[in-house]
C-alpha cells in the first residue's frame, strides 16, 4: 500500500524514529509501512493520520485494493 508518511515526515523534518516514538511503534515499523512491506493496522493508520493532522485517507492510498 503506498503512503505520503516519507513526505509528511520530510515535511515536518521529523526521523523515522521520532514518528515511531509519537505513535508507539518501532523505526523499523515505520520503514516497513514506507516503503511498502508491511500495512499498518486500522489503529496504527488512525494514529499516524491524526499525528500529522491529516485523514486516513490523506495519508494511505487505498485505490491499489481489489474489490473496492
């Protein structure tokens, strides 16, 4: 699933490391959700969303799954 958190984080000049920290996850957490190996959970989603001020929607593209 592809995401805007690398730009958002860019944007916001925060490290992987300090998102990680905000939302309660690891770094490596949040390199897996960049880059496309792993799909945050719904609560996961919700708090990196409300974290930068965005929607779910905002933040996770979700137009690559079937059936929707």
């Amino acid at each position: 699933m592809k995401t805007k958190i690398a730009h958002l984080r860019k944007q916001n000049k925060l490290s992987q490391e300090e998102l990680a920290f905000a939302v309660g996850v690891t770094r490596q957490t949040i390199t897996s959700i960049e880059v496309g190996k792993y799909t945050a959970s719904l609560v996961l989603a919700y708090k990196i969303a409300k974290y930068f001020g965005k929607s779910i929607e905002e933040v996770f593209d979700f137009s690559d799954l079937e059936g929707f």
